[in-house]
C-alpha cells in the first residue's frame, strides 16, 4: 500500500513560491489561508536554504491525537485528512502540529477562527470524489484523478518530491548519489575548483626585483 | 480507512474515482491496480534522471 509523503529538497529550492501558488490556485484557497508556505533560512546570506512546508501527513500524527471533537482520520495511502463538519475551530491541531500546517480563514467577526483548513495532500475530504461540495470544503481531489499533488507536480526545479514514500526516498537518493557533495554539488568543483578557487587560476606573480 | 476514534462522514478510496471528468484516460475507476500504476507514472516525471541517465 503506498504511503504518500512529501520531501523538499532544501539543495534544489529556489523559493519560487510556485508550489504555493499551484495550490492555491487549484484548490481557491481564501486569502489569509497558507495551505504550502515556503521557508528560507538565513535569508539573503549566502548558503540560505529554502523548504516548502505544508501538512507532512504524519504517520503518528498529533493533530490527530488532540483534537476534541476527532475529526481527524487517516486514508490507506496515509493522508491526514478531517471532515470540516465535524470540525469547531478550537485551534488544538495547530498548537500541536510542529509544522504549523492547520490554517484558520478568520469566517467570521471577532476574532472567530472559522473551520481549520490545510493541505489535504490533493486527496479532498469525506464527501463524493470529484463532487462540487468536496471542491468547495477540500479543493480539487488530484488523487481521485489518478494525479499527484499539484505543488509537486508543478515545482521547477523538482525540489519538492510527492507521492509514494518509498519512490520518493529512491528517487531522492539517486540524486544524491548522482550530485555528489560539498564542492561537487551541481558541478560547483568542476567550476570553481575546489575550496572555492577557480581551476587552473595563475599563481600570484614573484615580483621582480 | 484507519480511522481510530473518528466520528466523521465515511471517504472513499482515490481508486474507486469518483466524478471521472478530470481523470481522462489515467486509469479505470474501482480497479486499484491502474490507479497504483498511474500514479507511479507520474512519480516519475518527478525524476529528471530516466531522461538523462
């Protein structure tokens, strides 16, 4: 049974944000509603590193364990998802959540936290696949299409991996293998010589005297 | 479905389909075997290396 995970490849990760705008596109999320964000570390320093982040579909995960009302429920290929219906917007999952993937679209007045919304691994949600109230509540079911996530399958430079763990993780070890490390990332070596100095630069002229 | 103390509405499986009129030609709706297939084709426009390897 595949279990569908995501791994973002912090090496290839431009911050393109086009992951994020893949899903909010194909999904309508309201605004306020960051179902993917990404994250850049030391940014504008150079060696920043970038991850998207969404929901990472936790094998054991916590939203699930606290929520009040159980609202949370896992799919056999291993997605989190929840019944908006069920949900009271108490907030739980997302105190617990180490991602910060639960999402609130402030619905109403008042401070008023409305229904949690997250990434759903383009799986929709408990309503009939491919149905106007699943797209409504969920987004668009890729899954029930026989597709991928629509931020992996629009990530250009194919940081962002998703699907079945099990390829994802050889996919992401035959790159690793393939690229090398340190100044053999990306042929950096081949272009920069090693330790950063360009091949084959000229010794500093003796000075004549 | 693994769903512990869940009290919510019942999901279906993704290879039972469901509204098939995005899914095109991707794989037949209740057969698991096509949509596993289907999906692990797509896995691998992921992978840059079975173009270039």
């Amino acid at each position: 049974m595949a279990r569908m995970k995501f791994l973002c490849d912090a090496e290839r990760c431009i911050e393109c944000n086009g992951c994020v705008t893949a899903c909010k596109q194909e999904h309508e999320v309201p605004w306020g509603v960051n179902r993917r964000r990404v994250v850049t570390i030391n940014d504008g320093v150079p060696g920043e590193r970038s991850i998207s982040v969404a929901c990472m579909h936790c094998s054991d995960a916590p939203c699930m364990a606290v929520c009040p009302v159980d609202c949370f429920y896992r799919t056999d290929e291993g997605v989190v998802l929840h019944d908006k219906d069920l949900c009271i917007g108490c907030g739980y999952c997302l105190y617990a959540c180490p991602f910060g993937a639960p999402q609130f679209p402030q619905a109403g007045a008042f401070g008023m936290r409305g229904k949690m919304d997250k990434c759903t691994f383009c799986a929709g949600g408990p309503e009939k696949d491919g149905s106007e109230a699943e797209f409504k509540k969920y987004g668009r079911n890729r899954l029930a299409e026989g597709k991928l996530p629509a931020c992996a399958e629009m990530c250009s430079t194919k940081a962002l991996l998703g699907g079945d763990g099990d390829v994802v993780a050889d996919i992401y070890r035959n790159r690793v293998l393939k690229r090398g490390k340190g100044a053999e990332v990306w042929g950096w070596g081949t272009a920069y010589g090693p330790g950063g100095k360009p091949q084959g630069a000229p010794a500093a002229a003796a000075t004549k005297g | 479905m693994q769903s512990g103390k869940y009290r919510g509405k019942p999901d279906t499986h993704p290879w039972q389909g469901g509204d098939q009129k995005f899914a095109g030609e991707a794989f037949k709706s209740g057969d698991k075997a096509s949509w596993d297939s289907a999906i692990a084709k797509r896995m691998q426009a992921q992978n840059e290396y079975v173009r270039i390897q």
